[in-house]
C-alpha cells in the first residue's frame, strides 16, 4: 500500500506512476478523493484530541471542587462532561467512518512504477532487457513438445492427475518424479550457498498474511479460498517468507535478510483454454523454489540487480536459452515497482515460457506488513522488500524436455547429475 504522506507530498508523482499503469481519469480521481478524506480525518483526529483534553481537565476540576465542598458547581459540570463526552462518542465513530473509508480507497491504488519502467498496457510492450546471444536451438520437424515426451517415458499423466482432482493437476512419476525433486534440491542448495535462510513454511496462510503482501484485495479471484477456516491456499512462497517479518521492527545491521522456502504454489487461472496452455504451460498446481530479501531502501536495486543475476546462473548451469524482459506499466504486478521476466525458448513449441519473476516492491508491502527498522537516528523506517522465482519447476521441466531431446532420450544438464543420479532418460 502507497504510504498516505506520498498523497500530499507528491501528488504529481502518484499521478504520473498511476498513469504509466493506465490509470483512466476517472480511476485517478480516487487521488482526491484518498486527499479529501485524509485531510477530513486530520481535522477529526484534532478535534478529537482538543474535546479529550477538555474533559479530562474538567473530570481534573470536578474532583477538586467535590474536595473543596462545592457539591453544586462540581454536579453542573458534571453535565458539562457528559455533553463532552457525547460528542466524542459521536466523533469518534465519524473518525472510525473516514478512516474505513480512506482505507478502502487506499487498498485499490496498485503500486507506483519504478522511473526504469517502460510505458505500455500490455505484455506486448514489455522491453527486452536481455535477449539471448546466441542462435536459438532448431530441433526440426521431429521434435517433439514435452507432454509427448512426458507420454513417451512415462514421466507425467495428465489424465490420471485429472482424475483424482481435475484439469490443471499433472502427477508426476518414476523419473518424472526424482527430475522435479532434484530441480528442487539444486535450487535450495544454490540458494543456500548464495546466503539465502532456508525455511519450510505452511502452505495455507491466513487473511493477514495474504493483505500484507498485496495478494488480497487484488488476487482474490486466482487463489484458493478455505471458506470454513478464512485460509488461503499459497499462490507462491513469497507469501508466507515475506510475512516473517510482518509486524518486526529490526536494526539497520540486519540488512541484507535473505531467505528462501520450496512449496507447492496453487493458482485458479480460470479462463483460459488451448495449444498455448497445453500440459506444463499453465497448470493449477505447480512447484517453485521462491528467493525473498528484506533490504535497506538505499540498496534495493542493486539487490534486485544480484537477484537477476542469480536466477540468470540458474538458467545458464541448465544450459537452458533464455531472455530477461522488463515489464511494462500495464504488465506489472499490483504490489510491485519494477519486474524483470524470465523466458526461456521453447524449442519444441518455437515459443518463450516465463519461468521467473523478479521484483522490487519497495516500500508497497512493508506499509502493509509493518516491517521496518531503525536508523541511525532510532526512528523507524520503512524497509524494501524483494522477491523471486528461482525457479519454478513445471515450466523448467517443460523446456529440460523439449531442448535436451534428443534421438537416444533426454540428456541431463551435468550441473544436475548429482541430484538425478543418472544422466539420460531413455
């Protein structure tokens, strides 16, 4: 969530990032409309303070003039407080209306693009930060997209997953199976070696934790909802890692906090059908191995910059060919500030497949979490907070198939043979 003071302080410049996200006019006007009721709840909160004041100095004066004998003045003013005290009762419920109100309008503004995003409404516009290189692989006619191979050596069953929950809900098995698990366990160990934390964390969080990251009130339609408990079903780790540190108030030392956690991700993606959702392209379940830093406010973007780099050594030890998009202002996230994609080429399909995501949220989901530290002068700050993909698994799975096949099976990159134990699927 913007902080409230931005409203005021620079107007223009919340008008300009809402406008780079395709705001309309009429979308822009909630601007005023947060001003107009912050700037009423300012005057309430003062006349709230001043009618507060007033009746604990009479309550004062109504105890010294019972001890002074004066039983009439003191059972006159008596009233006067009660008249006080209405009023207040009558305020602070107005009080409790605006800031109701304020919040509801706050929580639909999305976050302000970083000045480094490219305008634009859509992926279309999405700049290519990095393109690959070299020539992209040609597999020819015969290649074939990874859910045949996946039929081929028996790796995943898309029917029986189907059957036991529904479309979008792949089973993996036999060396379908230990390939996902050792992508796994190579990520969380690259993780760990570069100072990432590693946590095992709940897969359902509550509605706080969903709010705190910007996930609710924005997402509520692709995640999974426990109605009965008020849980939701993950849709990535960020969740749950980034809510550690709600409410946490830390010292500027901490700085960098890195953290990392592999789970199971669930996602609604209703509405959407065809060649370009086929097998592992777009699936209800899926599993990642998700990098989280909380870091100080002057050196997030060299942080995000590090980050890159890191799913990027990912991808290369994979010998995967792959791009680095940034996303455009109608392309990005609701709760970020600046966003770099992943693609990686698949060759059997002859198409990119995003498999990661690296943002910055700066300050939009330490407002709402409360995560903050003190500077050196002891007043609490605001942190930033970062987070991405490294990586997900189904989408990288895909394009191991695809671009590792070859006429005597699939060959495992090396940097993964240690986990697979073998070196070819045949």
């Amino acid at each position: 969530m913007l902080e409230i003071r931005k409203f005021h302080e620079e107007k223009d410049a919340v008008l300009t990032g809402l406008r780079k996200r395709n705001f309309s006019k009429e979308q822009l006007s909630l601007v005023d409309d947060i001003i107009r009721l912050d700037l009423t709840r300012k005057s309430q909160q003062t006349e709230l303070d001043q009618l507060l004041a007033q009746r604990n100095s009479k309550s004062k004066e109504i105890g010294q003039l019972f001890q002074s004998g004066k039983a009439a003045e003191a059972n006159a003013m008596k009233q006067e407080v009660q008249t006080i005290k209405d009023q207040v009762d009558q305020l602070e419920k107005g009080y409790a209306d605006t800031q109701y109100q304020l919040q509801e309008l706050m929580v639909q503004l999305p976050n302000l693009p970083h000045e480094s995003v490219p305008a634009g409404s859509s992926e279309e516009d999405n700049e290519v930060y990095q393109d690959w290189a070299d020539e992209l692989p040609d597999l020819g006619p015969e290649a074939l997209p990874h859910w045949e191979l996946a039929d081929k050596y028996g790796l995943i069953d898309f029917q029986l997953g189907a059957k036991i929950t529904g479309a979008g809900f792949p089973l993996f098995r036999a060396k379908g199976s230990q390939l996902k698990r050792a992508l796994i366990n190579f990520f969380l160990a690259e993780a760990n070696a570069a100072g990432y934390e590693e946590m095992s964390v709940p897969h359902v969080v509550n509605a706080d934790s969903a709010y705190g990251t910007g996930s609710l009130p924005d997402k509520e339609g692709q995640m999974y909802h426990i109605e009965k408990d008020e849980l939701y079903l993950i849709p990535t780790a960020e969740v749950p890692v980034t809510n550690v540190y709600r409410d946490v108030i830390m010292s500027a030392t901490d700085f960098p906090v890195k953290m990392t956690a592999y789970t199971p991700c669930f996602r609604r993606e209703a509405g959407s059908y065809g060649a370009h959702v086929k097998g592992l392209n777009r699936v209800h379940q899926f599993d990642k191995v998700e990098i989280v830093q909380i870091q100080h406010p002057e050196k997030s973007h060299d942080t995000l910059m590090e980050m890159l780099r890191h799913v990027e050594g990912l991808l290369q030890k994979l010998k995967l060919p792959y791009r680095i998009l940034r996303l455009c202002g109608g392309d990005l996230t609701f709760a970020s500030a600046l966003t770099f994609d992943f693609e990686v080429w698949s060759a059997a399909q002859k198409r990119w497949l995003e498999v990661s995501s690296v943002s910055n949220f700066e300050t939009f989901q330490s407002h709402r979490l409360k995560c903050r530290y003190r500077d050196e002068e002891g007043k609490t700050q605001l942190a930033h907070t970062l987070n991405g993909s490294a990586l997900a698994l189904e989408r990288i799975v895909a394009c191991l198939l695809e671009n590792h096949q070859t006429a005597d099976g699939i060959v495992i990159p090396q940097a993964l043979v240690n986990y697979t134990g073998w070196e070819r699927i045949d």
